[in-house]
C-alpha cells in the first residue's frame, strides 16, 4: 500500500504544492506524512487532491500511514 510520501513524488509534487492541493496548512499535511492523528476531512481533502490529479480513485482508507481520528 503506498503512503502518502509514494504519491506525493507520483504526483510531481513538492510538500507545499501537495498541502497547496490539497486546500490544507503545511503543518497539518506534515501531520498526516508523518503519522500523526488526522480527522476524516483532511485525509480526505488529501484523497481528493491525489485522486484528481492522477485521474483515479484513491480513497483514504487506501493510504498507508494515515492515522486517521474515526
């Protein structure tokens, strides 16, 4: 399962452009690379910008790394 790192280079994206994206702060996507707890929203705002981007679906439960607050 990729992580969030895997699709950020798969993307071309630096970790601004990436936060950019995915309409979230810098330190708040920085959170989630580096597996600090992360709402629903922003992992989902993160699946979005990604799945846009490469044209496919990638949900968030498909991420690996995220630990998400359910």
């Amino acid at each position: 399962m990729k992580n969030l790192e895997d699709y950020r280079l798969e993307c071309g994206w630096s970790k601004n452009e990436m936060a950019r994206e995915s309409k979230l702060d810098f330190n708040t996507l920085h959170r989630a690379m580096t597996g600090g707890l992360v709402s629903i929203g922003t992992a989902s705002k993160v699946a979005i910008a990604i799945s846009q981007k490469l044209g496919r679906s990638i949900p968030w439960q498909k991420i690996g790394g995220l630990n998400v607050k359910v």
